[in-house]
C-alpha cells in the first residue's frame, strides 16, 4: 500500500546550474521513494512560467499514451480488479506492489500492446501510467511480476474469476441466460525443454504450427457483446470433447451463484463437443442446449424435400430458409433445425471445387508416376493412396452446410 506525500519542487545541480522538478514521492512500506518526477526547467524559465512571459521553445516535450490506458485502467478499477485479487492471495513480505496491482497492470498491457514481461517497463515508460499508478521503475522489473504471479494457484483463480465474474453481470446487468461456450488452442514459444509450464505440449495445432506447443482453452461467453464468465484452460494435448464435462459444472456452479435456477440458462455448443457423455451430462443437469450436428451423419434431414422449408426472416437473414423437423443423435430424440443458406452454400460449392480439383491434380501425377514405372511400392500401398486423395475430396464434400 501507498501513503503519497504532497508533491515537492526539487533542485538538482548539473554542469554549475541548478534545474528544478516537480517530484511526487510515496512512503513504500513505510519508506519514502519518489514514484514520478516532472522536468519544470532552470530558475529563469520557472520565473517566465509564474510570470506569464514567454520563455521560448519549450525545451522538450514528452508524448505519452493516454486515451486508451485511461479507458482500461477505469474499467479494472470500475471492477476493482487489483482488491479482488488481493482479497484472495497476500502479498510477499519483501514486494513492492501487491499481487492484484501486478496483475492489473499486465491485463492493461494485454489489452493495449502485449510484450513480454521483460519488455514491460520499457512500455509503460511511454504511457501516462504515472497517473493512476505510483510505482517505483525498479518495480517493474519482470522478475517481480513472476514472483507476484507464482503466488497464485489454480484454486486462487478460480476464485478471483468467480468474483469478477459475479461483478460483471452485477454492474453490467448482463443476460446470462443464453451462453456460448467454445474450445480451441492455441500455440505458445514456451520451450520444449522448459518443464514448468506443464499444461503447454504437442497437439493438433488449429493454427498449424505443429513445431510449438500448445495450451487449450474452453471460453464460455455471453450471447451479447461476448463478455466471458467461465474459463478454463487444460493441456493441448488434449481432445476438446474431452474437457466438456469439466466446463459444464463449472459453468453450471458458477450460474447457480447468480441464480437459483439453472433450467433458464441455455449453452450453445458447436458439433466438436458431440458425445453421448457429453449429451447425457447436459441432460442430466437440466439446462437447454443447442447444439449442431454433421449432415452427413443423418441422410434423412438431408432428404427432406426443398418444398418443405419456409423463409426464415427476410429482412435480418434474406435468402435462408428451414425446416423445423425432429431427430435422433447421441441416444435422444430432440428438436431438429436445418436451414439452408444461399451464401454458405456458394462458399461451400466455392472450397468443394478446389479440394475436388487438387484431388484430380493428385491422381493424375500419381498416374504419371505409375506409368513411368517410377515407383517401387506395391498394389495395396498404391490403392492406399488413392483412397486417401478420394477420401479427402469425399470430407470436402460431406461437410456441414447449415
């Protein structure tokens, strides 16, 4: 905690001429240190200054960041982010600045111009971050931010995201009733060799970049503005289906903290998180869903004739049209809607032609190939091939088109 002092104009002699500051000090811990100081100029240019007179060109200029820090720090201390987290886990006896104020002051940075931690004070050099925050410079230092950061474990967390989370739909009056949860991954450059950060490993990168390891992430988010209530991150070598169960009661938890009935929140998930496990954990926890499923799996919805599907609001969604129909998937028999979108479907027909052309550009080199007698494995390593090159044209095709 911080007691400021009242700010103070000090001399300091350079090259035989004193030149004065305006410094703020601050007792840290009970000792005095100065957290910010202000360039005023030599006695003469101060006395120009209190005069009115004009003392020329200034002798320099500072430009700082301010609009948007302003606009991100008001918002952490609208939610009291820092007193949140300091409620949960206490500071080090030897810390300059406390856990929550650590905290606080790398989501602004994440927020506006993410760097490394070691970057940090560079950045915050060129902000107007003095304002709000008294911090000694040496404070900064990266190494103070981990050791503020290893005093949280994922209970603490937890906790601190529940809290914020609890205030968010508080002050904001958010609608909860309907969420949105998604899975995903993403690729990180912590170093194969590092072994602290388990929860980073090799994976089936969605960004492609299979040489960096991998830290998954489920978000659960409002259906308006996409304000997120419940995180939770898990190893990326893990499948997202896999984590289903986990999100849901903590999603589930954290609902029946703002409200006794969980039967009026509705979860949207997308087919990835498809199981009969995972259907009947839904089920049982007495929630809505909406969900989707692959066409392909249910030639009797893509039977349906186009005849049947009525438009389903032209000024909003011009062009798509449904069919409100029922079916049977993961062991239940639950309400079914197909739409069909003229858009989508251009795009779709769009990407099947050039998955279809690439597959045709295959065989026919393999053709090539075979009839120049250039090739030395057998007839079934050959037909593996081919059925390969198919069976990637045949995905393309039997993707879903809502």
């Amino acid at each position: 905690m911080y007691y400021l002092d009242m700010p103070s104009i000090v001399g300091k002699r350079q090259g035989g001429k004193t030149y004065y500051y305006l410094v703020e000090s601050a007792r840290v811990d009970g000792k005095p240190r100065i957290v910010s100081q202000q360039y005023l100029g030599s006695a003469e240019e101060v006395m120009a200054k209190l005069t009115g007179a004009s003392a020329g060109e200034p002798v320099r200029t500072q430009h700082k960041r301010f609009g948007d820090l302003a606009g991100v720090w008001s918002m952490l201390e609208r939610l009291d982010v820092a007193g949140v987290v300091d409620e949960v886990v206490s500071r080090r006896s030897d810390a300059t600045a406390t856990v929550g104020t650590y905290l606080a002051l790398a989501t602004a940075n994440r927020i506006m111009a993410p760097c490394s931690k070691a970057a940090f004070a560079d950045w915050w050099a060129t902000t107007a971050g003095s304002r709000w925050v008294k911090i000694p410079h040496a404070a900064l230092d990266h190494r103070r931010f981990w050791k503020a950061m290893d005093r949280l474990g994922e209970d603490d967390l937890r906790r601190i995201e529940t809290e914020l989370g609890r205030r968010m739909v508080t002050e904001f009056e958010l609608d909860v009733s309907g969420l949105v949860l998604d899975m995903t991954n993403f690729a990180t450059f912590i170093d194969t060799g590092n072994d602290r950060a388990p929860i980073a490993q090799r994976g089936k990168a969605k960004q492609k970049r299979t040489d960096l390891r991998l830290v998954g992430l489920g978000l659960v988010v409002t259906r308006d503005a996409g304000i997120p209530v419940v995180s939770h991150a898990y190893g990326g070598d893990r499948p997202d289906v896999t984590q289903f169960s986990t999100v849901i009661d903590e999603l589930v938890a954290r609902y029946q903290d703002l409200t006794a009935q969980v039967e009026s929140l509705t979860v949207v998930y997308d087919a990835g998180q498809n199981s009969a496990a995972n259907h009947a954990l839904v089920e049982d926890a007495g929630i809505g869903f909406v969900g989707s499923l692959p066409p392909s799996d249910h030639p009797g919805l893509l039977a349906i004739p186009k005849t049947r599907y009525t438009p389903v609001d032209e000024d909003r969604y011009p062009g798509v049209r449904c069919v409100d129909t029922e079916v049977t998937a993961l062991g239940v028999t639950r309400r079914a809607v197909v739409t069909y979108s003229p858009t989508l479907h251009a795009k779709q027909s769009r990407g099947f032609d050039q998955t279809l052309a690439k597959a045709r550009r295959r065989l026919a080199e393999l053709q090539a190939r075979l009839a120049r007698g250039r090739t030395r494995r057998d007839r079934t390593a050959v037909e593996d091939e081919i059925a390969a090159i198919c069976g990637l044209a045949g995905s393309a095709r039997s993707s879903p088109s809502p």
